[in-house]
C-alpha cells in the first residue's frame, strides 16, 4: 500500500462563507456556504485533479492516495461553531485560563505553538466524548 498524500487544506472564513486551497498543490481551491460544503466541494475539486493527472500518465495515482487535513484558525472557529460556551470548554476541555482563552479566540492575545496543541486537544477530547454518546 502507498503512503497517503498528506495535503493542508487552508480554511478561511469570507463575507459569504468560506474559501479553501490547498497548500501544497497549487490550483486546488473551492468555496462553500458551510464547511461541509467546502469539504464536498473540495473533494471534487480534488477528483478533478486527479482525473488530469491520470491523463497525463499517472494511472496509478487515485482519489484515495490522498490524506487531506482541513485547518481553520482558532478565531474563526470558534466564530463558526459559537454555540460552544468558550468559557465553559477553556476550563474543562483546553485547562486554559477563561479570560485568556476568550482573547486568543479574538485574535488579541498571541497564540504559542504548545497553548495551540492543548487547545486541539482539548477540541478533540470534547468531539470523542460527543461521539462516544448516544441519546436513549
């Protein structure tokens, strides 16, 4: 098995939606309403690509080669997903002082690789107890 193609997909947020490319292969951007959208929109955008480069010789190379990893900036995501009490998730999902946290959701405090992968983690960790549940 061939090891995947990890592609960054850049996620901004516009005055309509959002705009996404992808940061290692020039060409490959889309647009969308909502994020799941975009990531439809972008997997075709991405199939499309594929497709020519299959006409250019590279048969072997498919749509599944591709490991692609969407990444939104901390202000905006948590502008697009506001119903998340930032508050709330700093203290028992991030360990983030709240205060703190609330400024670097605003874009006005600095923001330090590690605070970021905490953060993250803390995101995932939520999206796994989420998933983990199921209503009765």
């Amino acid at each position: 098995m061939n090891k995947p193609f990890n592609v960054t997909v850049i996620v901004e947020k516009t005055g309509t939606g959002f705009s996404a490319y992808a940061k290692e292969i020039d060409g490959l951007v889309t647009v969308g309403d909502s994020i799941s959208e975009l990531k439809s929109n972008f997997n075709e955008v991405l199939y499309h690509h594929v497709e020519y480069l299959q006409e250019q010789g590279e048969t072997s190379l498919k749509v599944d080669d591709f490991e692609l990893n969407y990444v939104l900036d901390l202000e905006q995501f948590f502008e697009y997903f506001n119903v998340i009490n930032k508050t709330a998730f700093a203290e028992q999902y991030a360990k983030v002082n709240s205060s703190l946290f609330r400024q670097y959701t605003k874009g006005l405090a600095p923001l330090s690789g590690d605070k970021l992968k905490q953060i993250s983690k803390g995101l995932h960790k939520l999206a796994d107890e989420i998933n983990d549940l199921s209503f009765a």
